[in-house]
C-alpha cells in the first residue's frame, strides 16, 4: 500500500499514507468479518452485497427495503494536531554511491463512520463496536499502520423517514490514527568546478574540476 510521486527535478516521494480507495477496501473486507459475513468466495454470495463504501459513481447507496440489512462505510481524512508535527531524519554520505536520503515520520488522522439500515442495524454496528476492542481485528488494522482510539462513542439509533416509511438506522464512527513514513532522496553532489579570476570577469586564470 501507499503511493510514490516522482517529481520534475528526477526526486520520488515515496510514502506509506494509505489512500481513501485502500481504506476502503481495507474496512470493507474487516466490516464484513466484524459481523460474521462470507468475504467474496467463488460460488458463494458475497458479504460486499451487505457492506459497501459510501459515494459510489453510479450514486447515493441505500437499501431496497426497511426489512433489508445493509452497512455503508465512509472513510474520510480527519484533522489531528499531530498532522502537524513531522520528524525529520537524514541518512547516507550525499555521494553518487551514498545518496542524501530524507525520512519524514508523522501521525494521520482518520474518521470511520457506518451506517447501517434494517432491522439488525443496532446489533450490527455494536458488533463492530465490540469489535474495536479485540485484539485480533486491532492486529489486522496495526499491520496496515492503523491504531484506532479506545474511546469510541456509543452507537446511535437513528430511524430516518424515507418514501413515507419508517426505515431502522443506527450510525457509528471511530477515530483513527495512521502512522506514516516518507522518504525522498535528495540529488548527489558528484563534481564541483572551481573557477579563479584576475581583473577580467570572462577570462578565468584557471579552471579546475574537482569529483567528488
């Protein structure tokens, strides 16, 4: 996971920052675990069907009826103050053979909302929530640099009125932290020319390269 950017001047910035896509993906895959659904498998039906990512291109998710479970998950960067504090570490000698290379290190902050509709919805969403405090599921998310906070609020009970009907909401949310790790190397010094003048700007009395 993460991203690398090269950039005009031949540097490439390489960082483990997840996207929202790899976020995505990555919840849905451990939503449906939370609450016991079948990951997609040939030949049987898929918990994807049940649990999807907010803000599809084909438009709103929802479900068919009140009587039908469903999940949305959203994953959206939040704003910490540790976002703004980043460590800053050099390494290698600076030469061709031992580029200069930069490591940032810094903490990224991400909200995760469900939304759940259907008569289980409440049971559903307190699955995850339960779910949040095992170690298995804290495991899978630190593999990904992931470290949710302990603290998450209680599940609210929402019903939300839709085509005149009464349909059974709960939504939930929990606060992320993500470590992450950037590194770009720095272009190498491999020759310096050293040029000596007397009086006239454009005529140099010597001239003279040194590698490095």
């Amino acid at each position: 996971m993460g991203t690398s950017t090269p950039y005009p001047n031949g540097q490439t910035l390489v960082s483990s920052a997840l996207t929202v896509s790899q976020m995505n993906a990555l919840l849905q895959s451990l939503t449906c675990a939370m609450i016991g659904l079948p990951l997609p498998t040939t030949g049987m039906p898929d918990g994807y069907s049940r649990v999807r990512v907010d803000w599809p291109e084909e438009g709103q998710p929802f479900t068919v009826t009140p009587k039908q479970d469903g999940c949305f998950i959203a994953c959206v960067p939040h704003d910490v103050d540790y976002t703004r504090v980043r460590n800053r570490t050099l390494s290698g000698a600076g030469t061709e053979l031992s580029p200069l290379t930069e490591t940032w290190t810094y903490t990224r902050g991400w909200r995760v909302a469900w939304t759940a509709y259907g008569p289980n919805a409440e049971d559903n969403l307190r699955a995850i929530r339960s779910a949040m405090f095992m170690d298995y599921f804290n495991d899978q998310l630190n593999l990904s640099n992931l470290f949710p906070l302990p603290d998450p609020s209680e599940v609210t009970y929402l019903p939300e009125t839709f085509n005149a009907q009464w349909w059974p909401r709960a939504d939930f949310a929990v606060i992320m932290y993500e470590n992450v790790t950037e590194t770009i190397q720095d272009g190498a010094v491999t020759s310096v020319e050293v040029k000596v003048y007397d009086g006239s700007p454009e005529d140099p009395v010597a001239d003279i390269t040194v590698n490095i």
